[in-house]
C-alpha cells in the first residue's frame, strides 16, 4: 500500500479526519466583534492551543524567526516623500514605519513563515507596545502559520479573517473599489449640457430677426460696433505695451501676484496636508483624504485644482 503524500495529511486534517483533528471542531470558539446594519458581526476561531497539539502530534514544530539585533520585531520601513527647504535646500525625508512579527512552522518537510503584523485590539497598527501584544502577535501569527502549511484549523481562515475584517468605520480596499464604480457609472454630465444648449437658441434667432429686418437701430448699433473695433486695439496696446514709467496704472500685475501667492500656498498646503495624513492615528482621520480624492476620481493631491486644494485643506485641519 502507498504511503500517503504531505497533500493528503493536510487535506485529513483540513476535513477533520485524521486521528489528532477529529475533535477540533469542539474546541471552536466564537466571538462577537461588532454590528452591522443592527445585526451582530461573530467570527468561529480556533485558539492557539487547540491548534497546536494535533500540530505537535504530528511532528510539527514552530520557531519565531529573530531579527538580526535579537528581536522577534521586523521593522520595515518605507519613503513615502521628501521635503526641501526653499531657503537652505535641506532635504528631509519622511519615513513610515511599519512592524511585524516572523514565525515558522515545519510539518512533513513543508515550511511556510507567517510575518503578522503587530496591530491593537481595533486592527490599528501599533508603534509601541507591551509584552501582551508581543505574546499575542506570536500566537496568532502561530496559528495562522500552523493552518497554512497543516491544513489543521484552515477552514476557519475561509471564511473570514479577523485580522482583515471590514469595518464600519474602516476605508477598506473592497470598499474603494465600489465607490469608484459608483462613480464611473453615473454620468450625469449630459443633462446639464441640454438644460445650457436650449436657452442659448432663441436669442440667436432674434438676434438673426433683428439684424434681417432693416431697422435704423441694427444698423446704427452695426456702425457702432465696426467703428469700436479700433478702439478696442488701442486699448489692448495702451494696457500691454505701456513702459513702466507712464503714469496711468496698469491692472496687469495683480493678476500675476495673485498667481505666485497661490502657487507658494498651495505648496505649504500640500506639505500640511501630507503631514496631517501621515502623523493621523485614527484611521477616520486617514479617510478624509481617500474620500475626498475617490470624489474627485484622482490618487494625487498634485492633479486638484486651487479650488478643491483649499476645500481639502479645510476638511483636514477642521
């Protein structure tokens, strides 16, 4: 008789067949972590200990994988943008810091390591901790690694996963990509379009009848109108051309100081803005942004224009 392969262990043990798992059904437990349009939001786990004998049993082993300074927490980190100081140059970067914890689980000469991220009661990510979310992090990261490569409590992992469970209050990947369909689909630009383009018509024939029917008022407002076009040269050249040193004053250089008083202002507030986002610790707070820029079908703070830079900038500093 053929000995059974490692796929044929994991899947006993995925089905609860073989002898070390065939009571692990008992040991589920459930939890209720929230509500949902008023109904109860439950989640069936398996604790790490239950999943742990059938796994030991079998001649599985874990190990929780150090770092090399000797700590069991990976720090990743990643450059999310730079900032120059317009007066020295200095270049500052802004960093984001992420941890994880790395554990290995062996089975039948499998290996699978699971890096589980450390994270708080409420899935948000945690940049300090105790020895309670250190001993937490590791068994879940067990368990979950023991199900991966066993099979052993891997049903409970199908269904839902705590760790990734969308919440209210969360902005979830699952959930951007419905609002953006939301947006792609309506198109309501057309009814506007139609509303402008039929009030637009009827003065153009009256204009056409007036200008047919041979009245001395058409043609006197015609002469005044041929006669003006000089004028109107002259204007342009007088308001263009003019040396600095003329007298008369020219309105032209408002236009362009507001211009740069702009662009220096919406450098700053998109430097702020950035900085609010990265230094939020409430996920809620994050969100203000990802609304804002699915509204306005863009990723990049850079393609808003003056108008909807100022109205993000008070909704994040609100």
């Amino acid at each position: 008789m053929a000995e059974k392969t490692w796929q044929q262990y994991w899947l006993d043990n995925y089905n609860y067949k073989s002898p070390e798992t065939q009571d692990l059904e008992t040991y589920a437990r459930t939890l209720v972590f929230g509500q949902k349009k008023g109904k109860p939001q439950t989640i069936t786990y398996l604790p790490w200990a239950a999943a742990e004998r059938p796994f030991k049993l079998q001649g599985g082993s874990i190990e929780v994988i150090k770092t090399s300074d000797n700590s069991i927490v990976e720090v990743d980190e990643a450059v999310v943008g730079r900032d120059v100081d317009p007066q020295t140059g200095v270049v500052t970067e802004r960093v984001v810091r992420s941890y994880f914890i790395n554990v290995k689980a062996t089975w039948l000469g499998q290996s699978y390591i699971e890096r589980y991220p450390l994270m708080s009661a409420s899935n948000e990510p945690l940049y300090s901790w105790s020895q309670t979310d250190l001993n937490k992090a590791v068994q879940r990261a067990k368990t979950k690694a023991i199900a991966i490569v066993s099979g052993i409590g891997y049903k409970y992992f199908e269904h839902t996963d705590l760790q990734f469970e969308e919440d209210g209050g969360e902005l979830t990947p699952g959930k951007i990509a419905s609002l953006e369909k939301k947006l792609a689909t309506p198109q309501p630009t057309p009814q506007p379009k139609e509303t402008t383009k039929t009030p637009a018509p009827a003065p153009v024939e009256t204009a056409k009848e007036t200008a047919d029917t041979p009245s001395p008022a058409v043609e006197t407002a015609k002469e005044t109108v041929d006669t003006s076009s000089p004028t109107v040269e002259t204007v342009k050249e007088t308001e263009f051309f003019k040396l600095p040193s003329d007298s008369e004053k020219v309105p032209e250089p408002t236009q362009p100081a507001a211009a740069k008083e702009l662009t220096l202002n919406r450098v700053e507030m998109e430097n702020e803005i950035k900085e609010i986002f990265l230094s939020a610790k409430q996920q809620d707070e994050r969100n203000k942004l990802y609304n804002f820029l699915i509204q306005h079908k863009t990723t990049k703070i850079s393609e808003l224009n003056d108008r909807q830079l100022e109205e993000l900038y008070k909704i994040m500093t609100e």
